[in-house]
C-alpha cells in the first residue's frame, strides 16, 4: 500500500485522489523513466491550449510533460481532441495529469485504452486508525525494516493521520535502526514526541456513533492544538457526518440492500457494515432532520462573529452524541 508498482510508460497517465504524498510519489515515478525529458507544469493559470502546444512541440528527445493541479484547467476541448488524435504506440510525449481532488475531471477520464488511471484515495482514520497503521506496516516494509510488536499502533498515535508525517518519522527511524532493525518503543520515544492528535471526522463518528466521552476527548484535543480555527472543520465533518448518515438511514428504511448502499454512498463494505450502518440505525429520520438544522445555524454562527464559537461547537457536539 505505502508503494506502488512501477508505472508503465503509456501516452497518458492520470493520477487523481486525495493524498498528496501518493500523487507526489507517482510524479516522482514518472520523472524516474530513463531517455525521457521531464518537464512539470501547474494546470493554475495555464489553458487547455497551452497545455496541447507543450505536447505538440517537436524535440529529439521524448517527453515526459506533466501538469500538476490539472484539475484547475478550465477547458476541456482542445485537450479531449488530443486524446483521440494521439496513436496509441506513439510514446513520444507521455501527458501526465495529476488531479488533487477525489473528483475525476471527465476529460482526463476519456484517456481509456491509451493510458492508465491511478486513484489515490485519502486515507480515513476510522477504526482507530487502521488503514494509517496498514500503511505505516507497509512503509516501513518498503524502508526495509519492521516494528516491534504493538509499535505500529503506538506510532500512529504519536504521529497522527498524516501521510507526510508518518513517512518522514519512518525515515528518522529507519535511519536510526538500520536496514533489516526493528522499531522498537525505545527506538520511537527517541525520534517522536508524543502529542496527541484528534482529525474533525473523529469528533463526528464518534457523536454520531453515541460516543459523548470519545466525541469531547478528541474536540478537546482539536482545540488544545488549533483553538477556535478548528470550529469551522469540525463543523463541516458534523455535517458530511449527518448528511451521510441520513441517505443511509433512508435506504435502510426503504429496505435496500447492503451491496446497492455501499456503491450508492461510496463505501467498501467492510466499513459500511461495521462502522457506518451501525451509526445509521442509532438515529431515526427526524432526528437527523433535527441535527441537520441545528448545524445549519452553526454554520453560520461559527462563520460569522458570534462569541463563545467553542462552546456553541462543544454544546452541539454533546446534543447528538447524548
């Protein structure tokens, strides 16, 4: 999971998702092909058009062009033209689009048999972090050394659900046990402070989930590190929180099945079992409608210049985990 296989040369390469160390990984892939210029450009700013030119200019030497933030580019046309011109044998120039949004741009879509597209979903910190503890198990694999039992969790917890962070701290780590060590607890309270640390969507599954004690330990946590900044995030998690919860709800009531849930709220099945279709059954519609209009106003009130922002958050949180 922490790497990747090797990219294989095609004439268009798509990478698209959330995490930002993933996209910046396979940027690094690609300028590592050998006998290729590697050029990078920001789709901020640029056109479609400038972007086609870039590729049409004839060199000795095949190209490797890649357009950061492609997702920024504000027409389609000329570039959906070039797709469909483009021999699928000709590697001269490969186009590359990195999209840093989960949302895929239909143009860079429409690549089908003549590239590959990579999704890089940003990681979620459900189930106290797992799929951040996976991927630290792999990468550190890939850096070609292993944690001691019961490390892996702990490193999570000191490092928190950041992908940069967790892979510059295995670095430190690596470096200090050696190739084939073993991080051992010693070894991380050496190289890491512990400092805890609390993501938005922490504080809404776990009100969601009925949790008060969980909910309020992780926002006290947000706001010991960020203060009053971390209202607006918090709020906005409490709000894709309910949303979610409600078109669960709603299909659970109209008795769908759990296959046509999980692709209709775009969630593996594992975790709409275990986490989100538990949640659902715990809140009945009105209810969901009830919290929906109360985070509505406090949208607004955190937004705007009401006073006590922290305690409007807290109060919030304490009505749905109640």
């Amino acid at each position: 999971m922490a790497a990747s296989p090797r990219i294989p040369v095609a004439p268009f390469l798509v990478t698209y998702g959330g995490e930002n160390l993933l996209l910046d990984r396979d940027i690094e892939r690609v300028r590592a092909w050998r006998g290729r210029e590697f050029q990078r450009f920001d789709g901020k700013g640029m056109d479609d058009y400038e972007i086609v030119s870039l590729c049409q200019v004839h060199r000795d030497k095949p190209q490797t062009i890649v357009v950061d933030n492609a997702n920024k580019l504000k027409g389609t046309k000329e570039i959906k033209a070039y797709i469909a011109d483009t021999v699928q044998d000709d590697l001269s120039v490969v186009l590359v689009g990195v999209i840093r949004s989960d949302k895929l741009p239909e143009v860079w879509g429409s690549v089908g048999g003549k590239g590959k597209v990579y999704e890089r979903k940003q990681l979620k910190p459900w189930d106290s972090g797992s799929q951040y503890v996976k991927w630290s198990v792999a990468e550190a694999t890939r850096l070609k050394v292993k944690f001691d039992k019961g490390v892996e969790q702990l490193f999570y917890q000191y490092v928190g659900a950041d992908l940069y962070s967790l892979a510059n701290e295995l670095k430190k780590l690596a470096r200090l046990v050696g190739l084939g060590g073993k991080i051992t607890k010693a070894d991380l309270l050496l190289v890491t402070t512990p400092t805890p640390q609390a993501d938005p969507f922490q504080v809404a599954e776990a009100a969601m989930a009925k949790n008060p004690k969980g909910a309020m330990n992780a926002l006290s946590i947000l706001f010991k590190n960020s203060g009053e900044q971390a209202c607006i995030p918090i709020v906005y998690a409490l709000m894709k929180q309910v949303e979610k919860t409600m078109i669960i709800r709603r299909m659970l009531d109209t008795g769908m099945p759990q296959d046509e849930i999980a692709v209709a709220v775009g969630m593996k099945p594992w975790p709409l079992k275990n986490f989100a279709m538990p949640i659902a059954r715990k809140h009945d519609w009105s209810r969901l409608v009830q919290y929906m209009k109360r985070l509505c106003k406090l949208d607004a009130d955190v937004k705007g210049p009401a006073s006590s922002k922290r305690t409007l958050v807290e109060l919030t949180v304490l009505a749905i985990a109640g």
